[in-house]
C-alpha cells in the first residue's frame, strides 16, 4: 500500500475490549478478591491476559466451524469457567456472573475520551468490536464514549479476523475500506484490517513488537491514543 495520507481517511473503527476498554482495570479488582477469598495465590492481571486470550481462541474457533455465531458473552463465560478450572479454582455460575457482571468495573484507558474528542468532528468514529452489540451499546452510553457508531461483529455473524467483519463495517459507514483506519492494541486485528482493504493504526499498549519476523507493519504505530490523534489532527 502507498503511504497513509491522512487527507483520504474518512472514518476511524476502533477495537474496544484491551484498546479503548482497559481490561485489567475492568476486572482484576475483582478476580483478585475472588481468587484472596480462595486462597489461590495467583496474578488476578495474569488471569486476566489467559482470559482474553482464552475468548479470542474460541470466538476464532467458533467462526471457523461456519456455523451461526455464538453470542460473545456466552464465549467469555464459558471461557472463565475454563481458565478457573484449569487453575483448580471452585466456582459456580452464579460466581461467574457476579465477576463479570456485579463485580466488573468497565474502565477506560486514560487517555481515551480526549483523544477521541480531539478527532471527532473530523472523522466518523465508530466502534469495532467482537462484543455482542446490546453490550457494547451499553458501555459506549455507559462511559459517554464519543463515537458516531458501534459495530459488532454480531453484524456480519462470525469474528474477528475473519475479513466479512470489516467488510460489513465499511457496509454500514458507506465507505471504502481504504477509506477507513482501523485502530487497535493487536497486530493480528491490524493485519486483518489491512487484508480487507483498511488501513491500521497500531497502539502500542502492552510494548509488544508489531509482528516480529514477518514483514509485516501497520500505517502507523504509536505508543498512545493521544500520539495518534496528533498524527491524524
């Protein structure tokens, strides 16, 4: 692909859960008391990142097999249950919605509502997200995110990275997808992005190298939402 010239960007699709969403501040408050209350002496942040990448396992798993999508909140229950009793940690159902639901305090990184408000006006900003779309309307109203649009992937029926979810988003912003940035935390949904015709702006939260060894970069990277709308403005 040419350089990015901001200039032919029309649109910003951000991921939520780990680029917008901070999810050890979401929930490892609560995981910690949980797993205090059980004696585990575990790393709730650890559990955390096993969780995530537990859901993002079968949400890919899930749309590999071609059948109709499974709800994501089923897919992050089940998940925990699993990395629970991979720990040998009791729990029931009701303990695992009470982590989730009762427990869980969405949080959003910092430096997101600014940086976000600097760039709308100039950009359509929408979510673009693997969480089931009543959910993602609720934490997007819930922390006044300001954004034009949620998308979910409820929308093209199967998960990220599979190439119909970014497809269908640029669908339902009436665009290119070259005209779109796609921005997240994860190099596998930046390629993703770029496969299907985006552009992809990787935020470095973690300090985790872009795709090492593969030849592989997105159109920008920085370390902060702020660096980028900087970039962008």
């Amino acid at each position: 692909m040419p350089p990015l010239n901001p200039a032919d960007i029309r649109a910003l699709t951000f991921d939520m859960y780990g680029t917008l969403l901070d999810l050890e501040a979401t929930f490892a408050p609560a995981f910690d008391g949980f797993l205090r209350a059980r004696g585990a002496a575990l790393d709730a942040a650890e559990m955390v990142r096993t969780w995530e990448w537990a859901y993002l396992h079968e949400g890919m798993v899930d749309t590999f097999l071609g059948g109709p999508r499974t709800p994501f909140e089923q897919l992050r229950r089940s998940t925990l249950s699993q990395v629970l009793a991979r720990c040998a940690i009791a729990h029931s159902r009701d303990d695992i919605e009470e982590l989730l639901t009762v427990r869980a305090a969405p949080s959003l990184f910092p430096d997101v509502i600014a940086s976000l408000s600097a760039l709308r006006g100039r950009f359509t900003l929408a979510v673009l997200s693997n969480g089931d779309l009543a959910a993602l309307e609720r934490i997007v109203s819930g922390l006044n995110l300001p954004v034009d649009r949620t998308i979910s992937v409820e929308q093209a029926d199967c998960y990220k990275p599979d190439l119909r979810v970014y497809r269908r988003a640029a669908e339902l912003l009436s665009l290119a997808p070259g005209q779109i940035l796609h921005v997240a935390a994860h190099a596998w949904d930046i390629r993703a992005a770029q496969t299907a015709g985006m552009r992809g702006a990787y935020v470095d939260r973690h300090r985790i190298p872009y795709a090492p060894f593969t030849g592989h970069s997105p159109d920008l990277e920085t370390a902060t939402l702020p660096e980028l709308a900087a970039i962008l403005t």
